[in-house]
C-alpha cells in the first residue's frame, strides 16, 4: 500500500509560480517511476509529468519548458515546479504510482490560476 497526499496548490495570477509536494508513506517512493496528472471541471484526467526511477523526466508539450518534476528519496517526496503559469493551468493536480498492478493516487490539489 502506498499513500500519496500532496499540497501546495492555490490561487495565483498568470505568469506565476507554484510548487506542488507529494509526500508518500507506505512504501518508499525511490523504487517506482513517479507521475503528476491535472484535472479540469468537465475533462479528463491528463498526464503532466514523470519521473523515473534513475531520475529521467518527461512531459507532453503543453507543460514542457515550464514545468520541473524532481524528486527528493530521502524525504519520499516527489515536486512539481510549475512556472510561467496559465489560465489553461487550472485544475486539480494529482500525484500518482503505479505498481504491482495498482495506480495509486492522492487526493489532489487545487491550483487556479486567474488571468
């Protein structure tokens, strides 16, 4: 069983900062990739960020270039870095592992950003 319960989120102005925190117990994060999904009223949950167990990243295009997904073994927890934020941004963010068959997923985040 893993745990997952990220904070951080809240109300910024266009152009802005946030960082996200996901703090994970149960098991120790340094041995699975680890993942960040948003999700919009109305829309599907979307992939933001992952970050392998040797540490390599990715992202899809709509958050490259602005958005740094990093992780720290030693405090089990995994950061989202979220720069240059836009309207588009708004959502509820979610931190997410996958493993032994199971997606486990924390209770998500809120992040709005106004224009």
């Amino acid at each position: 069983q893993v745990q997952l319960v990220e904070s951080g989120g809240g109300l910024v102005q266009a152009g802005g900062s946030l960082r996200l925190s996901c703090v994970a117990s149960g098991s120790t994060i340094s041995l699975y990739p680890m993942r960040w999904y948003r999700q919009a009223p109305g829309k599907q949950r979307d992939w933001v960020a992952t970050i392998s167990r040797a540490g390599t990243t990715g992202y899809p295009d709509s958050v490259k270039g602005r958005f740094i997904i990093s992780r720290d073994n030693a405090k089990n927890t995994v950061y989202l870095q979220m720069n240059s934020l836009k309207p588009e941004d708004t959502a509820v963010y979610y931190c997410n592992c996958y493993t032994n068959g199971v997606d486990y997923w924390g209770q998500g985040t809120q992040v709005t950003v106004s224009s």
